[in-house]
C-alpha cells in the first residue's frame, strides 16, 4: 500500500512536532506543521468552537497543499480529527463540521502518554487524570473514523523506531486486513 500521508494523533506533550519533521526527513518528504501551535502562540489559548473550525480548516488546506506537491508520504503533525477531540476536551461538543470532513490520513499514529508533561506555555492538560481523558478520546475519534492507526510509544530514540515500525507494518499491509488498530 502506498502511504500519501501519516497523521501524528494524540494528547499533547507527546512528541508530535518533535517526530514530524525527523519522519519527513527519513522519508524525504514533506511535513505539514501544527496549525493550531501556530494560531495560539500568535493569539492565545482561549479558543472558541469557531477558532477550532477555523485551524482545523486551515490545516487541511496546508496538508492538500503539500500532498499536490510531493513527495509523499507527506507528514501531518496532527489533523482536523485533533480538532475535534480538542473541542471535545475544551466544550464536551464539537461543531458539525468536523463530522463532515474526510480528508482523512492514510495512516493515523497515536502517540502515547508515556512521556513527562511539559508546559511550554499553550498546553493546557497536564494532569494525569486529563491526559488520561485526552488520550482516551483521541484513541476513541480513530476508532469512531474506521481509520488505520497504530499506538507509538517509548522515549527518546525508541519512540521514533516505534513509528518507522508502524509505518513499515502499514506499508505492508493491505487495508483491509487493519480495522482499527494496526
């Protein structure tokens, strides 16, 4: 199977933006950077239903963008479906949009909550108890999609191998043989 593109999932703190680019690079292509990171850091952390709709649109246009353009696979440090869980986490809802876009990944890695919480100043679930809830709902949206996913964890370089890992096992593998997890 041929991967187009590899969404990074999960809570924050995580190491998402930190693999992304060292993935692109592996694979020699391109990586689509975290709108939402971006949008905060220029306009803060108290976001509305409205500044979710709005990054995770914006972020999907970057990622069409950059699938056009090639190489692939094109990494996504995360997607509209992170924006949806993030409106789950922010309002226990999320606006209808989100349950109408399909631009969905090719493979989704859902990276663990095996790593330290740091609070880099747009972080706002460092608890156990709501990483747990966060976790919990992302791994929940990729099962509710019917996407192909596989769990990423461990530290440091264990952490990367266990993505290269997962995105081996799903080159190899038909889709249809993956529902759910991979």
């Amino acid at each position: 199977m041929t991967l187009r593109t590899i969404c990074l999932h999960g809570p924050e703190s995580t190491g998402k933006s930190t693999l992304a680019p060292l993935l692109a690079r592996h694979f020699a292509s391109r990586c689509v950077a975290e709108f939402g990171r971006t949008y905060c850091e220029q306009f803060g952390t108290d976001l509305t239903m409205a500044d979710l709709v709005m990054i995770a649109g914006a972020h999907d246009a970057k990622t069409r963008a950059a699938v056009a353009q090639g190489p692939t696979p094109v990494i996504l440090d995360t997607d509209p479906l992170m924006s949806a869980v993030w409106a789950d986490m922010l309002f226990g809802r999320r606006d209808p949009w989100f349950d109408r876009w399909t631009g969905v990944a090719d493979l989704y890695l859902l990276f663990d909550i095996d790593l330290p919480w740091e609070d880099d100043g747009t972080r706002m679930f460092g608890t156990t108890a709501s990483r747990q809830r966060f976790f919990d709902l992302s791994r929940r949206e990729l099962e509710r999609r019917g996407v192909r996913w596989a769990l990423v964890s461990g530290a440091g370089q264990r952490r990367y191998f266990s993505a290269l890992a997962a995105i081996e096992a799903a080159a190899r593998r038909p889709i249809a043989s993956a529902p759910g997890g991979c």
